[in-house]
C-alpha cells in the first residue's frame, strides 16, 4: 500500500510538471519529496536515520567523558602542587545556591565569574585593552607575567575548551551527574586562581 502511495506521489510530480511546465521545485522541497518517497519505499530507513542519531549523540557523549576524566586528572595533580588556593565570594556561593537544580545554569555562572576575575587580574597586570582582548591571550599574557601558575594554564584551557563545546551543543542531551562534574571542575580551576590580594602583593614585589 505504501509502495503504490509513493509512487502516486512522484507521478503526481511529474504530471504537475508537464500540466504546468512554469512551476518549479525548489531544491528543499525536491529533497523532501525524494526523502518521502525513500523512506514510504523503504520504512526501514526510518529505524537507520534514528540509528545514525542515537549514535552521533552516543559518540558526543564518549567523547566529552573522555576529556572530562582528563581534566579531572590534571586538575587533580595542579591541586596538589598549587599551595594558595583562593575562596570563592560568598555573593558567588549564594548564586551557585540558587542555580543548584540546575547545572547548566551553574556551569554559566562559574564560567562568567572565572572569566570577570581573569579580566580583573589583567586591568590588575597592566594588560591594555582588557575588554576587547580574547580570554586565552589574557591567560597567557598573565601566566607569562607570573601573575597564574604556569600549570594553571592548560586545564583552563581545557575546562574552556569543554564549556564552549557544551555552548555550542545545548541541544545535545547530556546527564546531569556529568554537567554537575564539569561545574564542579569550574569551581576548582577557579579556585586555583589568584585573588586580587595576591596579585597586588606581585605587583608590590615587582
């Protein structure tokens, strides 16, 4: 039944083509009808289609536990060398509070705080032209001041690299166990970020 259904759909094409030979398919719809007409001839393409979705979202998954498990590690090993280790604000602590139900919301706020107190060191540092200055040349240009401890530097990156993959998939489905794991990170990598107090003292030192 389906089989004469599709095909009634591409005779329908044509004779529309050859009644009214001024009316053109645009190359969207041309794909639809195809598409149609595959998947009415051949249900089974269906289940193939869901198939190749399922995996594309699996290998996302994989791929982003993977580099979290790396960063968790690293930042492990940071933690136990790094002796300062700066508190998080309590104005912070109370919006990641607030957000707890909701990891994304708490990887945001962490990811803005981390990023508002790099650019507070920089205008700290003397780097010109803070706010048009992208984040990694920042981080560089303070870790090479001595500003951030150089092993600082790549789990930032890291945990940077992994919040913009995150920004740029919202719509890919990812456990709230995981996001809670990555926020997590954040809030550590943060941490092993100067205070300001600190970064007055190098500037005296200097």
């Amino acid at each position: 039944m389906m089989n004469y259904f599709a095909v009634g759909l591409c005779l329908m094409a044509i004779t529309v083509r050859i009644i009214w030979p001024e009316v053109n398919f645009d190359e969207v719809s041309l794909k639809l009808l195809i598409a149609a007409v595959l998947i009415l001839l051949f249900p089974e393409l269906k289940e193939v289609f869901s198939r190749l979705k399922r995996f594309k979202k699996g290998e996302f998954e994989i791929e982003l536990s993977e580099q979290v498990s790396k960063l968790a590690k690293k930042t492990l090993e940071v933690e136990a060398h790094t002796a300062n280790h700066a508190e998080i604000s309590e104005e912070i602590m109370k919006r990641i509070a607030r957000a707890s139900s909701d990891p994304r919301g708490i990887l945001m706020i962490i990811s803005m705080e981390i990023e508002s107190k790099l650019r507070r060191l920089a205008k700290k540092a003397g780097i010109l032209n803070v706010s048009k200055t992208s984040l990694i040349t920042i981080l560089n240009e303070l870790t090479t001041s001595g500003f951030i401890p150089t092993e600082v530097n790549p789990i930032f990156r890291q945990f940077w690299s992994i919040r913009n993959r995150l920004a740029q998939s919202y719509h890919e489905e990812l456990s709230d166990a995981k996001l809670y794991n990555i926020a997590d990170l954040g809030i550590r990598i943060l941490k092993l970020l100067p205070s300001l107090d600190d970064s007055r003292e190098k500037l005296d030192a200097d």
